[in-house]
C-alpha cells in the first residue's frame, strides 16, 4: 500500500539564528533539533553531552521513600523476599537487577515469573499461593502489579507486604500495598513519565544505594539491562529514557553481562543500537516466555558462568527458531482466513483458531497491519475462553475501541497502540460485530492510508561528513526522537547496482541528484524487483543515514523507506 508523505513544518531562521550562532551547525541540523524541541543552549547540552549526573533523584517518586524503608527493614530482618515480574522482555530484565542487586545484600530472595499460559498477565493467585507457602513476608512486582487491588488484598491477607514497581496506567483504585511506585500515579510529582518497567526498579535501587551508601557505579552495572528494556518495551527515548539507553548501550558494547554478552551477535557489537536490540535480542528473551518459560530468560541474565549461560542460549535459540516456524504458518493461516471470510473490505481485521499457539498472536496480528493497515485482533481458545492480541494502526486508538465493546470482553489491558483481552465463548460472535462496527464508526479516511512522516527535504550538497557525525549523535533514536527520515527530489540512477539476497529481493544502487555532483550508495530492502524502473526513470527518494560496516571497515549510505517514481 503507498504511503502518504507527511512533510513536517520548517521553522523560520531567525527562530534559531541565536542558538545557531553558539552551535556553529548547519541550517538542516538545526531545524532537526527544533522538531525535536530543543530549542535553548542548554537543552542543546543535556541532548549531546548528557550524563548520569543528569538523572532524576530516585525520592522524587511517590513512595519512593516508604519502599525504600520497606526493604532495607526486610533485609536487616533476614525476610525472605520474593521478586515477581511479567514474563516479557521489561519484566524479566527488571526481574534480573533487582534480583541481582538484593542477592548482594540478603540470601533470602527468590524470583517468581508467572505462567503465560497458566496464570497469564500480571499478579497470580498461583503466585500468592507460591509466597506463603514457602514463607516469603514481602514481594517487590516489576512491570505489573498497579491494577492487582484484589491481589495485593489477598496477599496482606496471609501476611504478605507488596511494593509495587510499574509503569502502566493506574486503574481507579491504587492497590493497597506499602508503597506504589508508578510515575503515571495521578499524585506522583516525578518529573519524567515514561520509564520502563526495569527504569522503575532501576530507580527503586538507585534510591536504596543511596540510602545505604553503596556505590552509584556499582548501580551503573544494571544500564545494561535498562537499555535492553526501553528498546523491547518501545516506550519513549525522550528526557530520563534517552540517558539511560545512551549510557546503558555503551555498557554492552563495553563490557555487557555474560547472559547477554552470549545473545549478541559478534557482527552486532560494532554497531549496537536501538535497533539490533529489538529486533535481534529481545526476541530471543521473549521466545523464552512466548513458547516455554520465562524464568529461563531469568536464568540466563542472572548468569555468572559462561558455559552455563551458553547452554541456556542454545534452548532458548531453539525456542526461538520455533516460535518463528510458529508466526510464518500462523500468519499464512491468518491469511488465507481473511481472504476466505472477505474481510478485506472491512474496517478491522479479526481473525480466530483454537489450534493457534497464544505465545506468538501479538507477532502475527503485527503481520497482519503491516499487511491490511487495519486494526487487528488475533484470537485462540484456551479452556472455554477466546483470547487475543490487538494491535493498532497510527493515530487508532485500539484501546478506546475495545472499552466500547467492554460489556462483552472479560479483561482486557493494554494502551493506544496494542492491548490483550479475553472473551466468554458465549460472546465471541457478539463481541466480533460489535467491535467492527465500533472501528467503523469512529475510524476516519485519513487513518486507514499508512503516512510517513518527513523530517527534511534535503539536497545532496548537505550531506557531508560533519552533517553525518552528527546525525549520529542524536541517536539513540526511537519513539520520540525517530531516525530523521529525509526526502531528495530527482535523484537519478548512477550507471551502478548490485541485487542480493533470495530472488534478488534487495538492491545496492549508486545515485546522484539533479544539480549536485556527490554520488551515494543506496540499499532498498525488497526494492529488487525495481531496478528497471530505477534505470529508466528519475525519482523521488525518502532515506535515512545508515552506518554498514563490510571487512572491518564502516562507512554510510542513504537507507531507503520509500521512492516515487517520474514518469519521464
């Protein structure tokens, strides 16, 4: 389907002429960083030359004094302690620093990861069970836990305290734990919002070293796992986020902990980023949660034995390779359902089987947006209940749409762009027309064509190497502070191509644009298939500035997102 190119405003020079002055950058550079709201001398700073000084003091947070007491109280009375995260990416690192940093300082601490397929999202009754029966008189949660009311009820009940660490939206009662840390409490004053579920438990440990005086540095060993959590759990890399990923990727370039030293790929240490971490790591630790168990990813970052970890790396390698053999039949099933059932012409895609496996409906249900760009649900059937994952299109809220249908769903969670949910089979068909019919009557036109949004238009002559040096250093990049996608009119085919892959499916090509004499190498991912049109014709080009490394050696390239065609 063809994008829409959404160019975003200029700002007027003299809007930036000051600031300009004093950073001695170019014009493109600085529009660059007015988008991105940084406007003032020393916002320009805190963007470049951020440092770990630049991070929030941790008791700004709601509680955050109370959970500190709480634990250090515990520690010193040899309580048992029992760490309980989600089984995802965020939940199992988060689970991994706080158990590793208590392990310093008390030996009676456990960790507890729910069953995806037993027990499901979040605070179990299986869980509670699990702490008292074997004594434990408090439990930290990470990355769930401020929706669990009746959980954390049931655990004061059999005399189990609970501080909470999370970063989802609170529902209208806050549990009554001994402490509730969650920066999106209503009456929380911490000024930075969107931490991940481990930043939450990163900054729980940062505020009990400080009250302990254990070393800040010796804190700084956890970035690593921070960093992989902001990338997995795609929250905001603006502001406390951007410090902490920036900080926390150097470390595992550097000097990473054996569990994900072992899950890098040696090509990848050079270059390591936002990206190599989603879509190269994260899927490996979730493959753990997706297709067995969670506590496995636990024990492979907990790891102080290479060969250990090694050998956890090849199962969790082998559940990986299943999970993807899982999502390519699956999604090829989803498929030929929509095809079959002509939802094409619908507003929403839903598409159900019992026999699909639940631990990979949320990878599909992507596929299927790519694919379609509607909203999706991606339903199974697990005991008499249908269960799906949601995922959204841009500017959807997905969420908002699933609260209508509310009366016919037995839980659900999530936010704009994704969410889970359940159904009692009695309501399945229900549940279907109304939520179709819901997308139908709230989505607009503009919503349903895919867009890319534009940074600059740029010529050819602005790209030198001082400009690439430093598009670099706005990394790390993500949402809130994307890869600067840029747009060259009448670019033109420069006598020279290379087609790799299977079927020739991508192309290296060299280009150079209409008044400009500097030639560029540029690669289009599944572009194989136009090398005549790019002969033939001048075109139009969106790119990105990307860093290949071949035989030791790093240069850049223009990456292509998407090109229009001349019709000379």
């Amino acid at each position: 389907m063809q994008s829409r190119w959404i160019l975003k405003p200029t700002f007027p020079k003299e809007k930036y002429s000051e600031l300009q002055e004093k950073l001695k950058l170019s014009n493109p550079l600085m529009q660059l960083l007015f988008q991105r709201g940084i406007d003032t001398y020393d916002k320009s700073k805190l963007f470049f030359k951020s440092t770990l000084d630049d991070l929030h003091d941790p008791f700004l947070m709601k509680d955050m004094d109370v959970a500190v007491e709480r634990i250090i109280k515990a520690i010193n009375n040899k309580e048992k302690i029992l760490v309980y995260g989600d089984y995802d990416v965020d939940g199992t690192t988060s689970v991994t620093l706080m158990y590793s940093f208590l392990k310093e300082h008390c030996n009676d601490v456990d960790f507890y990861i729910p069953d995806r397929y037993g027990e499901g999202y979040g605070i179990s009754e299986k869980g509670i069970n699990y702490a008292h029966e074997n004594n434990f008189s408090l439990i930290i949660s990470l990355d769930c836990g401020i929706k669990a009311v009746d959980k954390v009820k049931l655990a004061k009940e059999k005399g189990i305290d609970f501080v909470i660490c999370d970063h989802h939206l609170p529902g209208d009662v806050i549990p009554d734990a001994v402490a509730v840390l969650d920066p999106l409490r209503s009456d929380c004053d911490y000024p930075f919002k969107f931490l991940s579920g481990c930043g939450v438990g990163f900054k729980l440990v940062q505020a009990i070293a400080l009250k302990i005086s254990y070393p800040k540095e010796k804190v700084y060993e956890y970035l690593d796992l921070v960093a992989v959590s902001v990338a997995a759990d795609i929250v905001s890399l603006k502001g406390e986020n951007r410090i902490l990923t920036k900080f926390g990727i150097e470390k595992l370039i550097k000097n990473p902990r054996i569990g994900l030293k072992v899950l890098i790929l040696k090509e990848n240490y050079s270059r390591l980023n936002v990206s190599n971490i989603v879509f190269s790591i994260a899927p490996k630790i979730n493959a753990a949660g997706r297709i067995d168990h969670a506590s496995q990813a636990v024990r492979l970052l907990i790891s102080d034995n290479e060969t250990a970890a090694r050998i956890i790396v090849s199962s969790i390698n082998e559940l990986n390779t299943h999970r993807k053999e899982l999502d390519t039949n699956i999604t090829e099933e989803a498929l030929n359902q929509i095809r079959e059932t002509n939802q094409e012409e619908n507003s929403s895609t839903i598409v159900y089987n019992e026999n699909w496996h639940k631990g990979v409906l949320g990878i599909v249900a992507s596929r299927l947006t790519e694919q379609y760009y509607k909203p999706t649900l991606v339903f199974t059937k697990v005991q008499d209940e249908w269960v799906a994952s949601a995922r959204s299109i841009k500017d959807f809220d997905i969420y908002s749409a699933l609260e209508s249908c509310s009366d016919l769903i037995m839980k659900f969670g999530g936010h704009k762009f994704a969410a889970g949910l359940s159904v009692k089979e009695e309501n399945f068909v229900a549940f279907r027309k109304k939520f179709e019919l819901t997308v139908k009557n709230s989505i607009n036109e503009s919503q349903k064509e895919p867009s890319t949004e534009v940074d600059l238009e740029l010529s050819f002559d602005d790209i030198n190497p001082k400009f690439i040096r430093m598009i670099t250093r706005f990394a790390p990049f993500g949402p809130g502070n994307m890869t600067p996608v840029f747009l060259s009119k009448n670019v033109i085919y420069a006598e020279k191509h290379r087609l790799m892959g299977k079927d020739d499916a991508h192309i290296t090509i060299s280009v150079y644009q209409r008044g400009s004499h500097r030639v560029y190498e540029a690669i289009g991912f599944n572009l194989g298939h136009l090398v005549k049109k790019f002969k033939r014709h001048t075109f139009d080009l969106l790119y990105s500035i990307d860093e290949n490394i071949w035989q030791g050696k790093s240069y850049y390239r223009l990456l292509i997102r998407d090109v229009r065609f001349h019709e000379d």
